[in-house]
C-alpha cells in the first residue's frame, strides 16, 4: 500500500477536526432562533426533542464504525467490488432502521416523553418537532454508512462538505423558516429535515466510485451470507461496546447529583470540556480506521505497525495540546459557560481531572480507532467489559473516600483500563494483517 506518512496523516485527521467543530454551532443556531420567540417552553422543546432523537440515532453508530472498518480493509485489498457491496449492505440496514422508526413514531415518542416528563406545553411543543424531525430518520441513520464509506477510502473532505452543507443549509433554513416565516419549532425541525435528506443525497453524490461499477447492485454479492454474517457480529459487538461506555458516563452523571446541586453542575460543566477532546482526539482515531483498514486489506503488518505509530504520535500532540489549552484558559472557559459563582469555584477546583483527561485517555481513543480498522470488534467488547469491570471496582472505592475527586478519579481509571486492555490485544491487530 501506498506510504504512510505524517502529511498523509493530517490530510485526513484536519477535515474531521474541522467538520467535528461545526457541530457546536448548529445547537447553539437552533437556540438562538428560537429563543427570539420570546418564550422558555419553544426552547425546552426543541432541547428535548434534539437530545431525544440523538440518544435513538446515537444507538446506530455502529454503522459508521463497521462499515469504515471493513471497507477499509477491501479498499487496502483492491476490491471495489467489495467496498460498493458493503456500501449497499449498510445503507440498507439504516433504511431499514429509519423505516422501523417511523412505523413505530407512535409509541416510541410516548416512551421517550415519559423517561423526560415536562410541562404539559412543552410536551405538546416536543410532539410537534417530533412528528416532523422523524421523518428523517432513513436519512440520518443511513448518512452514518456514507461517512463510514468516506473515512475509510481516506475522502475526509467530502465529510468536511458534507458537514458543512448540512449545518449551513440547517442555519440558513432556521432564519428564513422561524424568524421569515414566524413557524416557531415546526420551523426548526422542518429546517433539520431537509438539512438531512438533502445531505444524504450529498453524500452518496460523493460515494459516486462505489457506485461507478455494477458492485452496487450485485446483489448476489451484496447478500452473501457469510458478508452479512461477518458484518452483523462485528456490528453487534461494537454496538455493545458502545452501550456499555454510554452507560458508564451516564452513571458518573449520576452519581454525581448525590454530592449535590452544584457539584452536579460543575461536572456538567466539566463534561463539555470532554466533548472537546472528543471532537479533538476523533480526527486521529478515524485517521487510525482507514489506515490501519487499508494495511489489513493489504496483508501488510509492517503497516499496520507504521499507520498505529503514525497516527498516535500526532494524537498525542493533539491531547497535549488540548490538556495545555485547559490548563490554560479553562478558567475563561468555566466562567463564560456558567455565571454562578459557586459552581464557577466548584468547576475550577475538579479543573485538574480535565487537564489530566486527554492525556490519560488519548490511548483508549486511539486503539478504539485501530481496533474498528482491524475489524476486532470481538477485542473491543471484551476490554471493555474488562475495563467496565475495574471501573465499577472503583466506583466502590473511591468516591466514598474521596468524594467527586474520587468520581473524576474513577472516570480516569476507566480510561486507564480501557487503554491498557487494549494495549494487550494490540497484537492481533498486526496478526490480522498477516492472515
């Protein structure tokens, strides 16, 4: 395969690092837009609404993972074919998904709505920017096979256009829609909706080379058995994995409310600190999937050493960066996000677990890459049960003693372990590669 450099590197990390921090905007967008309204229950209702859509949405996020994996490593292996194939198989399982949704909008909205009572208006208010944002959900939840798709064969750009389109088009459409129109939330969710079926078409406009040859359409090939079977154990195994993550740092949401109303706060503040060393740290890891993908297909372990290397060096200097860039203005950060002044003490003085945070976690991010490239979904589930399991050892320790400096302490633990587990099985990453 083609070398790997530390250029090659950075040509896909920076447009996922570029895309990843549009994100941000577009919530904040929606906010504001409808804030103008002039009142507090169109807000919460959007709020709420978002955030629901996101946590079903966010369950299919194996699709990208999977699919950038294994066509990875048919892109390494030169078979198109198979890259179109395992395209076609992923876009069909997330309209397969959507449809499901859809059909089931009814009580699946009932069921959300009762985990997140609210007023009665905001209710109603979020049934009204639901029944419209569902209708999206094919296209969303198909759009995570087309970034896959493109993190894989190394177009990174094409997920900055498409990134950029989608929330730009969102932005512009919330403006004319509720401020132009006067249509309130239906404006909003009307806005995403055409935002998300229009960045679908988008998307495979930029997959077009998988589509260029009849690979797209072999359905012989498409629904092999033995491909679909592979592809489901590594899909479901990564969807475990990603479930039991999720739940862990639900529950250091939770156990940090039993230390009270602004210790809760401040973590919540701290917590958005994470989401940036996420959107910071992920440009490297996906650089990890493909090329480590590619190797793989490639039968090379040699790079499959050299694209493990490559791509953590410049993870690393991204979470040194990142610890440094806390350490540094994390105080102005606090205090522009919240103007409370004992949370603004309380979030300043569990400050040091964030500084630590990329640095402790930088290796958990980046094997999680190389791992999904390798396709060892099988590895992944178990490092993290294994990792899991250390973690809630040290849920019972260090709290109790320690209090949320113990909770912090134990979030890094997990990191830790995870890292170290990882670390074990690093090896099979380079045993795939050579058959």
């Amino acid at each position: 395969m083609d070398e790997i450099t530390h250029r090659r590197v950075l040509r896909i990390a920076l447009p996922i690092v570029l895309s990843n921090a549009t994100v941000p905007l577009l919530g904040a967008v929606d906010t504001g837009v409808i804030g103008q309204m002039g009142q507090a229950a169109p807000i919460g209702a959007v709020g709420v609404g978002a955030v629901m859509l996101a946590s079903i949405y966010w369950i299919f996020g194996f699709l990208r993972m999977g699919t950038s994996g294994l066509v990875a490593q048919a892109h390494g292996g030169k078979d198109p074919a198979e890259s179109g194939a395992i395209l076609m198989r992923a876009l069909m399982i997330g309209v397969a998904a959507g449809l499901v949704f859809l059909l089931l909008q009814a009580p699946l909205f009932k069921a959300a709505l009762a985990l997140a009572p609210a007023s009665a208006e905001v209710e109603a208010l979020t049934r009204d920017y639901l029944v419209i944002r569902i209708w999206g959900a094919p296209a969303t939840i198909a759009l995570y096979a087309v970034t896959g798709w493109l993190i894989a064969v190394e177009r990174t750009r094409g997920v900055l256009v498409l990134q950029l389109w989608m929330n730009g088009l969102n932005i512009a459409l919330d403006f004319l829609f509720v401020l132009g129109f006067g249509w309130g939330i239906e404006g909003v969710a009307t806005a995403t909706l055409i935002a998300e079926w229009t960045g679908l078409a988008l998307g495979l406009w930029l997959c077009r080379p998988a589509f260029a040859g009849g690979q797209w359409h072999d359905w012989a090939r498409v629904f092999d058995r033995a491909r679909i079977a592979r592809m489901m154990k590594l899909n479901g195994d990564i969807m475990i994995r990603s479930v039991i993550l999720q739940a862990s740092f639900t529950t250091f949401v939770f156990l940090g409310a039993r230390h009270g109303d602004v210790t809760l706060a401040a973590n919540q503040v701290l917590l958005q600190f994470l989401e940036i060393v996420a959107y910071g740290l992920d440009g490297f890891a996906f650089a990890a999937e493909s090329l480590v993908g590619q190797a793989v297909g490639a039968r090379s372990a040699r790079s499959v050493r050299r694209a493990s290397v490559v791509t953590s060096q410049w993870g690393a200097v991204a979470a040194v960066a990142l610890g440094l860039g806390f350490w540094i203005a994390g105080p102005a950060l606090i205090d522009l996000m919240t103007t409370e002044p004992q949370v603004r003490l309380a979030a300043r003085e569990f400050l040091p677990w964030v500084v630590l945070a990329p640095l402790i976690g930088i290796a958990s991010w980046m094997f999680d890459g190389i791992f999904i490239g390798a396709t060892l979904s099988r590895e992944m589930r178990i490092a993290m049960l294994t990792s899991v399991a250390v973690y809630v050892v040290a849920l019972f320790m260090l709290p109790g003693a320690y209090g949320n400096h113990g909770l912090w302490a134990a979030l890094m633990v997990l990191n830790l372990a995870r890292g170290a587990t990882m670390a074990v099985l690093y090896r099979r990453a380079e045993l795939a590669a050579a058959g």
